[in-house]
C-alpha cells in the first residue's frame, strides 16, 4: 500500500509538482495579450479589494484599511 502524498517523506515529490506547475502558469501567462493582462489585472484587484473589505465587515481588518 502507498503511502499518501500529503504524508511526510514526499517533499521531492511535492518540489517537482510544484515546479511543474509554476512553469504551466508562467507560460500562460507569457501567452496572454497586454489586454488579457489587463483585465486579469483588474479581476485580481477586484477580488483584493471584495476580501479587504470582507475582512473590514468581519471586524478583521481596521477601517483605515479601506482608504489607504
């Protein structure tokens, strides 16, 4: 029987998926046009921007953090 692969002794294991995914994720975003960047940009800082100020709600981040 196999170990799992959320066990300890699976670090090499983990290091090459991970590395392996890293490229994956580089090359697609070396794929995109600038404006396909764009708007993943805006999508990332949209969702920023939803989680601060779920935090803000939650009583989890300081009400200054909204307008800095």
């Amino acid at each position: 029987m196999c170990a799992p692969l959320l066990s300890v002794g699976h670090e090499a294991e983990w290091a090459q998926i991970n590395r392996e995914e890293q490229e994956q994720l580089r090359a697609s975003n070396m794929a995109l046009t600038p404006a396909q960047r764009l708007t993943v940009g805006q999508s990332l800082s949209q969702q920023a921007v939803s989680l601060m100020v779920a935090g803000y709600r939650a009583g989890l981040v300081p009400e200054r953090a909204l307008w800095t």
